[in-house]
C-alpha cells in the first residue's frame, strides 16, 4: 500500500518564514509607483505592499504585517 500523505509532503514544499503572523512599526523610505514602498525595520530595510486602502508618504511611520516572508503595511501609525 502506498503512502500519499509522505507524497503529498515531497510536492509541496513548506513555506518560508514564520507561520506566525507578526506585527511590527517601520518607517517608509520610499514609495514606489506600483504600490509598493521601501521600509526601514530598525534591524533591516526591506521591500513592502502597501493596502489599497492605506495612504503612506516618505518618513511615515507605519504599520507592518509581516507573515511567511511577506510584509503588508496597513497604515501610519497615529500619533497622539
């Protein structure tokens, strides 16, 4: 008899980073023309999607959800 589950496991492989969602500030760096901007983590600078929803400038400081090596910034943080 065969095994699938162990087939099933050799195609398809598993995913990158954490399987845990993350949450973190960032400060933007660049803003790019196809919704992407440029973040700085403290720790690195690294490529980001923007939501569709979220409007984001040079210097803001936002929101970044970062899950299996993909990071989304969901907004500027609001400051008080």
């Amino acid at each position: 008899m065969n095994d699938y589950t162990r087939l099933v496991r050799r195609l398809t492989p598993k995913a990158d980073g954490d399987p845990v969602v993350r949450w973190r500030v960032a400060t933007v760096e660049t803003v790019e023309t196809d919704g992407t901007v440029t973040v700085n983590l403290g720790d690195s600078v690294v490529s980001a999607y923007v939501l569709e929803s979220a409007v984001v400038a040079l210097g803001d400081i936002v929101h970044v959800a970062i899950w299996e090596g993909d990071l989304v910034v969901l907004g500027r943080v609001r400051v008080w």
